[in-house]
C-alpha cells in the first residue's frame, strides 16, 4: 500500500510539473507584434527611407517602448514626421479634442495633426516622405476614428506615390466574430468610412490589406474613386483568429480614454450604440470604472430590468444587478440601477445585439422613455451604417424586426475577408 501511495505522490508531482511546463511554455511564447517583428528582422523595408509615422500611445512593444523612440533611435531608420490622430501621438488629448501641428518632446520630431484642421494628409504633410508607418492598437469595432485615419492615410498616400507600411497587431474581439450591416451611400462618415460590418472579425493589418484591394478606399463620403497605395503588412507571430487580447501575453495600453482595459474594448460594441443615447437615455458605464459593461439609470428597477433580459434567453451571456454614481459626465453623482453584463459563453454571444435587446427591455417596462423620440438621430444612423435600423426598430423595439437586416452581409463578408487572412 506504502508503494502504491508513493507511485501515486510521484505521478501527481510529474503531472504538475508538466502542467507547470506547459504554462511556462506558453507565457513564454506570447505573440510577438508587428513593431517587434520589425525590429527584430533588423527594420526590412525601412532602409535608406524618409519615414513618417502614424501611431498613438498603443503602439509599443512588450516592454513598453513606443514605437516612435524605437523607430527614432533605430540607426538604420530616418524618422522624420509623426503624425497625430484623435487623442495625439503621446495620448495627451482628450476625447473629441483637436489637435493642432507641434513638436514632440522627447524626440524633436515635427507631430502634424490629422484630427484638427485636417483628418487627410495634405501634399504637403506627405512631401519628402518614402513611407508612412501605421501602428495604433485597433478595437474590431467599425465605428472608431483609428481606422478612418489609416484608410485616409493609405488614400493620400496613394495620390501622393508615398507607400504604407502596417505593423500588426492583435483585434481584441479575435478573429471569429462578424456582426452588422455594410455602411450604405450617404451615411458614411469619419466613424464609418468603409463599406464593412461593424464588428469586421479583421487585425488592421488584415483590413488594410481588404480596404486596398476591394477598393473600399472611397473617402469619408464614399463617393470618391478608390485607390490603391504601396501596401506592406508586417504580421504578427503566433496570434490566432480564436484569440482574445487575454490570451496573447501583450500588455495592454489604452488607445483611447474609455477603452482602458481589454474588456472595454469587449464592451465597445455591446454598448456603444445605446452609448449614442446616453446623456438623455441610459448610462452605460462612461464616467463610472465600467465603461461600456452596465446600462442604468436613475428610474429603472434593476430586478425587474435583469428579469426581463434574462426572459430573453441570449445565448451566452449573463446578467447581475448592479447600482452605483458616475464619478463625472452627466449623470455624476446621481445613484443610477441597472445591469451589468457577462459572457458564459463568449463565442456564442451575439455582441451588438447585446445593445438592441437592452433598448427593447427598456422599451417593455418603461416606454416612456424612448431614446429615438420621434427625432432623427444622425449619430445613431452613422454608427449603424444605414437608417433602415433606425427607422424599423422605432416601430415595435423588438430585436426581431432587425435581426435579419442587422445580419445580412455578415456571411458574404467573412467569405470575402478569407482571401486577406494573415493567420489561422
């Protein structure tokens, strides 16, 4: 019996040193980005150039050095420009600020602002230039002005003979997820400037790749003709389409003020279109440490609003009550109830959904409280790339109505993005 116990002891102790193993093996091999994998093939493609550089304060290794100073003090790179999208190079604009034309501390370098006077490049902010960088951790989520200025970017510099280069980086929805209506003529826009869903399933790099050869680049109007640049995606080692950003071993840096962990950036399309709403409708978290992850408000019954959306059944997701005073914005200091919401099952969640159904409890139990009230709202058309959403769910605020057309390039958009895969 003594035997016996000591194979047993010997067993457990080998089987959680394999375990142990297998974690090291795994933390060790985290996903390399696309800023790394450049550094690492010693800058390829960079030599001998003028480069500019479009990026944020997401663009960084793993060890937290930005890529600006990694491509500044690079000998064999010539950085000469930056380039300022919302927020600016180093993060120090807030939401919806304007930057303007300044210098960067820490390296000298000219910042050129294309979230001021101009969103695209002019002639002139590309003059010299061989190339421009792009490296700014992306969201998955249609509706966010990073992406607009990469594909303002690439157009410009495609009508100016300057060619673009991506650094990749992960989506942090992962690669699986497809969800929500094309953009349609006359409602595209800076926070919707391609024909795409709004959940694209897509890296950056990937969607760089999609906009350049589809011939999606077509302005913030969606009427000018495409064009195409001198494209180069430096891709990622070890992402897989399955991966959320948990999973890769990056850290994660906010690339803007209410996407400060992952989980936001999770949340950003679950309830950025109810967000639209916000300062007369619902909370959903802004001004509060749960941007994008509650829905509340000062009149709701927070039992009966988590029995409700439970009555509904939506696959994969869970729900708590939840009461609490937003610490600024318009609701700050007034005790708001509502829900917060989980995924048990992350992969059979329908994410944007999450945003409608919430719209259709609230309509159930407190009519009153209309978020379209009888009014057009142009944000909310942008955001869902067509007025047809609008217009349809208004009538009865039922999910049922709009699923169809929600849904309906969903299919015919992941067959399309396959050709531009970079990863399994």
């Amino acid at each position: 019996m003594k035997r016996i116990l000591i194979l047993a002891a010997v067993v457990l102790s080998l089987a959680a040193c394999s375990r142990s193993q297998a974690q090291t093996c795994c933390a060790a091999t985290p996903v390399k980005p696309g800023i790394e994998v450049l550094r690492d093939g010693g800058f390829a493609g960079l030599e001998g150039k003028k480069v500019g550089l479009l990026t944020n304060p997401s663009g960084v290794d793993r060890n937290l050095h930005s890529t600006i100073d990694i491509l500044f003090n690079a000998p064999n790179v010539e950085l000469v420009r930056l380039f300022a999208p919302e927020h600016g190079v180093r993060g120090d604009i807030y939401a919806g600020g304007h930057a303007d034309d300044t210098v960067d501390e820490a390296t000298g370098l000219p910042v050129l602002s294309i979230y001021g006077k101009y969103r695209k490049p002019t002639p002139e902010m590309l003059e010299g230039l061989d190339v421009v960088v792009y490296d700014i951790q992306d969201v998955g989520t249609r509706s966010y002005t990073f992406i607009s200025a990469l594909g303002l970017m690439m157009r410009a510099c495609a009508e100016n003979g300057v060619a673009v280069m991506v650094l990749d980086r992960p989506n942090p929805l992962g690669g699986l997820k497809v969800e929500g209506n094309y953009v349609e003529p006359g409602f595209f826009s800076y926070i919707g400037e391609f024909a795409i869903p709004y959940v694209y399933g897509l890296t950056v790099g990937e969607l760089a790749k999609l906009i350049n050869e589809e011939g999606l680049n077509c302005g913030e109007k969606g009427d000018e003709p495409a064009l195409k640049c001198e494209l180069t995606v430096v891709p990622m080692e070890g992402w897989k389409r399955s991966m959320t950003y948990d999973q890769t071993g990056l850290p994660w840096i906010l690339p803007s003020p209410q996407v400060p962990q992952e989980i936001n950036a999770i949340g950003y399309p679950c309830a950025g279109i109810v967000g639209d709403f916000s300062a007369h409708y619902l909370n959903i978290g802004i001004g509060y440490t749960l941007p994008f992850q509650v829905f509340a408000a000062e009149w709701i019954d927070a039992e009966k609003f988590k029995a409700e959306l439970e009555s509904y059944k939506i696959p994969g997701v869970a729900w708590r009550t939840i009461h609490y005073k937003p610490f600024f914005g318009t609701d700050q200091g007034k005790l708001l109830h509502g829900v917060q919401y989980f995924f048990t099952d992350y992969e059979a969640a329908p994410l944007t959904l999450i945003n409608f159904y919430v719209m259709q409890a609230v309509h159930k139990l407190w009519p009153e409280h209309n978020p379209f009230d009888g009014k057009v709202n142009r944000t909310n058309d942008i955001v869902c790339g067509t007025d047809h959403i609008r217009k349809t769910f208004e009538k009865n605020f039922l999910v049922s109505d709009i699923l169809d057309y929600w849904m309906k390039d969903a299919e015919a958009f992941k067959e399309l993005s396959k050709k531009y895969y970079l990863y399994e």
